[in-house]
C-alpha cells in the first residue's frame, strides 16, 4: 500500500516539474521523498505512543502477550 502511495506522490512530481532541468527535477524528487520519510517517521512515532497507552492499560499481570503486523493497511 504504501509503495503505491510513494510513487504517486513522485508521478505528481514529475507532472507537475517535467519541465525543468535534470538536476532541479532530482533535487525535487529528493525534498519530495525526504518528506515522505519525515511523515512516515510522525505517523510511526504516533503510533508508538498510542501503542504505549494502550499496553499499559490493558496490563493485568506481570506478562503481557503482543501480536504485531505491517501498520501499511
């Protein structure tokens, strides 16, 4: 899902920059990319917290059992 998701946002990129040099084009690839890892760290790390809360209230003993999978959807 979320691969899917990265290239759009490059496709949308390049429509929208397909005009300019080489380099400028790359260096707009880069800050796109750079800020969808940054948004993908925000929304990771608010998971975790989330995440956190939640163990910490379900906790009725002293072991607490954990399934987790891909948050991608």
């Amino acid at each position: 899902m979320n691969l899917f998701w990265a290239l759009d946002r490059v496709q949308r990129v390049v429509k929208a920059h397909g005009n300019c040099s080489v380099d400028e084009l790359k260096q707009r690839l880069l800050d796109e990319c750079l800020a969808m890892v940054e948004e993908d760290n925000r929304a990771c790390r608010a998971i975790g917290q989330h995440g956190v809360q939640l163990l910490r209230s379900l906790k009725q003993s002293d072991t607490t059992n954990v399934l987790t999978h891909c948050n991608g959807g």
